[in-house]
C-alpha cells in the first residue's frame, strides 16, 4: 500500500508540473507584440480626400469621352459636337425671332413717348 500511494503522488506531482508548464506557455501567448504601421500626413490626407470627393471615373467610363489620339474613328464625339451646333443654332434662331417680334411690337408712339419722356 505505501507503494502504491507513493506512485500516486509522484503521478499527482508529474500532473501538476504539466499543468503549470501549460499555464506559463498560454501566459506567454497574451502578451504578443504588435506592430503599428504609422501613416504620414500625406496618406492620411490622400484618404480624407478619397473619403470626401467620391471618384465616379469607373461608373462612366461607358460614357467618357476619348480626347487623345485621332478622334475620326469616335462617332460619339461626332454625334455630341453635331447635337451642340445644333442646339447652338436653335438657340440662335430662337433669338433672332424674339427680336423681330419685339421690334415689330413696338409702334411709332411707342418710339415718340420714349424719346420725349
């Protein structure tokens, strides 16, 4: 029986070291280093200008334009200056109407009560 208990406490004790070994390699694990990467002022700005000013460049870029190179091929650019004289030339014809019809409402004592007033 001595045997027996005395190989009880020395397996007790094995166990006990074992668990204290496994307590001190997991307390080892909270303290981890960490590394912080410190942004400069021109980054933090860039990203303040980002977050801001939302970029829509890849939304339209169905839409946009070319504006190097030889544009005699870009029918959409042909298409937009064709619309913009066409406009332009509207424009220009609405003016022209609107000044002969007020030139044409205006009569003679109209003329005649402006200069004498």
């Amino acid at each position: 029986e001595v045997v027996a208990t005395g190989f009880a406490q020395l397996w007790a004790a094995k166990q006990e070291a074992a668990r204290l070994k496994k307590e001190e390699e997991s307390a080892s694990f909270k303290f981890r280093e960490r590394t912080v990467e410190m942004k400069t002022e021109e980054e933090i700005a860039e990203q303040d200008f980002a977050a801001t000013f939302v970029d829509f460049t890849p939304d339209f870029a169905d839409l946009e334009v070319r504006r190097e190179g030889d544009n005699s091929d870009n029918v959409e650019l042909h298409q937009a200056r064709e619309a913009v004289a066409q406009r332009q030339e509207q424009q220009e014809e609405a003016a022209a109407a609107r000044r002969e019809n007020a030139a044409s409402s205006i009569s003679e004592d109209d003329l005649v009560a402006l200069f004498h007033a």
